[in-house]
C-alpha cells in the first residue's frame, strides 16, 4: 500500500512578509509566501497524482522518503533532490514521480509570482 502525506510548515508570518532564502543568481527562494503554490486540484489531486504514477513492488523496501523541489515562477518543478533518504530504489522512483508532475499554480509575494521551496514526504508501505 502507498500512501502519500503532505508536509506543511506553519509559520507566523505577517502580511506581506516572506521568508526565504538568496540564491546565488539573485532570484530568491521564497520557503513561506502570502499565497503557497498549489498543485493543479489541490493537496487530494497530488495525493492521487502520485498514487496513481508510483511504480512500488510489495518485495521493494519500506520508508519514507522527503522529495525537495523548487516550484518556479511559472508552475514548473526544477530541483528535485531527496531531503531524506530511504534506500537507492525508493529515492529514485520518488524523484522520477515528483519530475512527471504538472505546472503547478506559482507561489506570490505581495502579487508577485516567487519561486517557492516545497517538501514533500512520500511514504512507501508494505501492506
């Protein structure tokens, strides 16, 4: 069985305010903005999307493996990496799945379209 959770950070923020992080060509990646990305039909959609696109043997290991990525400016995922290991096999169909994804809608600060770091636990399970 596979099954998929979201990680979401909570922060207080004031309006109009971002935390983030330079980059070293000058355009920030933003980890809290005043409208998150979202994935196109939201959280449950992603949910499926990668229930429905992973490609997980019973006899494959057990885990859960963190997927960093950087929604861009204009929805497309670009640095994929795995945040949090679990086993070679398990990292690498992760990866593969989080680069099928679609555009997603960008994250904004103050109306602006911002890249935007996202992490997403993806949680491999033998039934």
């Amino acid at each position: 069985m596979l099954a998929v959770f979201m990680l979401h950070m909570i922060m207080a923020v004031p309006d109009g305010h971002a935390i983030g992080v330079s980059s070293p060509d000058g355009d920030d990646i933003y980890l809290v903005v005043d409208e998150m990305p979202i994935f196109p039909g939201g959280d449950e959609a992603l949910r499926n999307f990668i229930a429905n696109n992973i490609r997980y043997s019973e006899n494959d290991k057990s885990g859960r493996v963190f997927v960093y990525f950087v929604v861009e400016k204009d929805g497309r995922i670009e640095r994929a990496s795995i945040a949090r290991s679990v086993d070679p096999v398990l990292d690498a169909e992760a990866l593969r799945v989080v680069k099928l994804m679609p555009k997603w809608k960008p994250g904004k600060n103050k109306g602006k379209p911002v890249r935007v770091s996202y992490t997403i636990p993806i949680n491999f399970s033998k039934k």
